[in-house]
C-alpha cells in the first residue's frame, strides 16, 4: 500500500496525473457476413471490427477481439449506412402550412420524431435541402434524439418571388416596411436582392452552423406564385453566393429545373443541381464537362400530382407537377448517357409520417432506370462525396470517410437480409430486411 502511494505522488511530481488508465474504446466484430463496401459490385466474405466509431480491422479470416460483442451476421449483406442527398425534415405540410401555420415547438418535435423514424428506414446521414435543422442536428449529435448525421443546408437563400418566398398575397414585403420577418428569424428562409444581400444572407447561413448553402435558383412545385420556366437571381447573385460558400471551404447546391437556369448555376460554379427534371441535351453535357452533381428525386413519379395534393395542393401546383414528372425520363436517359455523377435524393415531406416514409420508394423507382449496383453507389459512396463537399471547416462529422465499408471509415453499417446487388428494392422495407443498424459504433437496431 505504501509503495503505491509512493507510486502515485511520484507520478503527480513528475507531470503524469493520470491515477485512472483511459477506458479502451468499446468493440463490435461482427462476423458471418457478406460485405458491399459501397463500390465494388461483388461482395466479399468476411468479418469487420468496430472500435468506438469506427471501423477497425475487415478481414476475410477471423478477428481476434476477445473483449468485444460480437454479432452473428447470419450470411446478411453488410454495406455502408443509406446517405440521403434532398431531405426536409422540418417541413411539416405544404410550404404555405409549414411557414404560416405550424406552431414552432410543434415543429421541432415532429422534426425529432420524423428523424428517428429515416434513421429506421437505414439512412444513417441525410443531407437536409433548407429549413431550420441546424438545432436539430445538434441536439443528435448529443444524444438527445435518435437519427441520422445532418448536413444541414440551413435557411434557403430565395429572391423576392422567389421558389421560398412563400408569403401569402396579402402578407406585406417586410422589407418595404423596415420591420423584421419573423420567418427569416426562425429560419425558414432568407430573401435576399442583390449582391450585396445575398452576400450577407449566405454568411449568415453559414454563421448558422450550416455545412452548405441552398440557392432558390429557378421556378418551383410546390409554390404558387413562381412560375416554373422563371429565372432567379442574376448569374452576378448566383456566382456571389457561389464564392462565400467557397470562402469556407464549402458549397452551393441549388433547386432548379429548366436548361437556361441550369447553364447560369452551373457557369457560376454550383456543384449540385438538384431536381433537374427539365434539362436538355446540351446542358446535360455542361453539367458533365463541369465535373457536378445531378441529385433527381425520381419517386414522385410512381405518383399522379392529384396523389401528392398534400405538398402541390393547388390547381396551380398540380400543373406544374405533371411537368415535371413527365420530364423525369428524358433526365435520366441524358444523365445515362453523358455518365454524370448521380446522387440519391428524395425530398418528400409533409404532414404524417407516411409522407415522409415514402423515401423508402425512391429505390423502386430507380429500378426502373438503373442497375442495383448504381443505385447501391448512389446512395452510399456517391451521396458521401456530395456531402464531403462541405470541406473541412463545415464538415461535422470529420473522424472518417462516410459511404463506404472501409478501415478507419465510420462505422455507419448496415446488415441486409439478402442481396440487394441482386434486388435493390428490399432496402425499402426496412423492417423486414435490415435486421441491423449501426450509426457511429452504436447499434440501434438489431433483430438478428
């Protein structure tokens, strides 16, 4: 006893305070299992150890971790956690309901619940498309709900008009006025005109804490008063947005649809067109020659527009849905054929929870055009390169490589019963067919 006092007051003089040895980090070995690593089309028997968040060792031959927990794969299909490219986890109802009448708190808890419920579905990161989930993301980051890693895009930035002005007829221009809106301070959106306000309006959303920002660059759906084939913003806006989001290492992804207003983001230095549904052959092959991202939302088209009333509730909406659906073919048939970089996104929201769970569909619908290995890469190694773009000052989640089944990779996994290199359709029903889910080291869900 007296050698270990002597022992430790020694250790105290010389600097080396620690009485406790640190708790080794905790281990997974997960074995029997057949592993998709987010690239590669055939899959490898084998075994992979996790250690604290993550992956350690992935060994065709046994592991030795006598001090780990084991799972018994059963043969599943281990592969990278789902990446979702276009979420909107705050948006609750049509934009008009979202922005107008949904009381905040109600909001913020259907947001947490609604995350939990993707993180169920197997997207263990979602990169949100605009609205106020910075507060979210962090209070996942801390344990105190459940779902998935966010790169949140923030507050979309909207000209005056705009796709995200969504201001009733009779609500006044606040700016007119010299008052605050009360929406932009609750982080709905930002309008901006000008240079000079966009300039502000992205640093703002980057202050936010936000990994990119989101410009209202064309014609929307889902609102009423933006006439779909409208340009937004000036290339002068669009490539000032585009150089603060540079400013921090990051960058701008930007909903729009028509060629004109494609061709002005991208000579501005967008990165990722998302929707796209109405772009032609020629700014197809820009879009390829400036090396960016096509994230089409292709499920909606399993839909008619009167189906999907509870996000285009309006004649005026309606319309402008059956347009865009009915160029969803011709989209994918030019990405194909110029071999762009294709993300997976889905961007459904609204009301109940199973318009959010229609996420799961956007598997069927690119079954229609792709292989199950293309979609597989979507939805994993193609999607962690989107959100990589984040750089690293914006880039939460900074450990490791996310998408991919990899040494020193985080541990996002999933296990599959069955081969969804053969049938990509089963990771629509989670329930049934991933009996595993792994976010961080941490097992959420395990029915093995």
């Amino acid at each position: 006893m007296r050698k270990a006092l002597i022992g430790i007051f020694v250790a105290c003089l010389s600097g080396g305070v620690a009485i406790a040895q640190e708790e080794a980090p905790a281990q997974t070995l997960i074995t029997n299992v057949q592993i998709f690593d987010g690239v590669n089309e055939k899959r490898m028997a084998g075994n992979v150890l996790v250690e604290g968040n993550l992956i350690k060792q992935i060994s065709a031959q046994s592991i030795s971790a006598p001090n780990a927990t084991v799972v018994d794969g059963g043969g599943g299909t281990l592969m990278p956690g789902l990446i979702e490219a276009h979420a909107h986890l705050a948006l609750h109802g049509d934009l008009f309901q979202t922005r107008n009448d949904l009381n905040w708190m109600y909001v913020g808890a259907k947001s947490g619940a609604e995350a939990t419920h993707m993180l169920m579905r197997g997207f263990t990161t979602a990169r949100d498309a605009g609205g106020p989930v910075n507060g979210l993301r962090k209070v996942i980051d801390a344990g105190h709900v459940v779902g998935p890693r966010i790169y949140a895009a923030g507050p979309p930035v909207s000209q005056t008009g705009g796709h995200f002005d969504i201001r009733g007829l009779n609500e006044p221009n606040y700016y007119f006025l010299g008052i605050p809106d009360a929406k932009q301070f609750m982080e709905w959106g930002y309008l901006a005109d000008g240079v000079a306000e966009v300039q502000k309006a992205t640093r703002e959303v980057f202050r936010k804490g936000s990994s990119h920002v989101k410009i209202m660059a064309g014609g929307g759906v889902a609102t009423v008063y933006d006439p779909l084939d409208g340009l937004q913003f000036t290339p002068e806006e669009i490539r000032a947005i585009v150089v603060e989001a540079e400013k921090v290492g990051s960058y701008a992804m930007a909903h729009i649809y028509t060629p004109e207003a494609i061709t002005i983001a991208l000579e501005a230095g967008v990165k990722s067109i998302d929707h796209g549904m109405l772009i032609d052959d020629k700014t197809m092959k820009l879009l390829k020659k400036k090396d960016a991202f096509l994230v089409p939302s292709l499920a909606v088209g399993l839909f008619t527009p009167e189906e999907l009333a509870f996000a285009w509730p309006t004649p005026e909406t309606k319309a402008k849905g059956a347009r865009i659906i009915a160029g969803m073919e011709n989209e994918v048939m030019l990405a194909k054929k110029y071999k762009v970089k294709i993300g997976f996104g889905t961007d459904f929201f609204g009301p109940t929870n199973a318009a959010f769970a229609m996420q799961a569909l956007e598997f069927k619908a690119r079954a229609k055009y792709f292989t199950p290995v293309e979609i597989l890469r979507q939805v994993t190694s193609t999607n962690a390169a989107i959100v990589a773009m984040s750089g690293p000052m914006m880039n939460p989640y900074l450990d490791g490589p996310l998408g991919v089944i990899r040494e020193g990779a985080y541990a996002d996994i999933l296990i599959v019963n069955g081969n969804p290199l053969d049938d990509v359709e089963i990771l629509g029903d989670a329930k049934k067919n991933i009996p595993l889910i792994m976010k961080d080291g941490v097992i959420y869900k395990n029915t093995l």
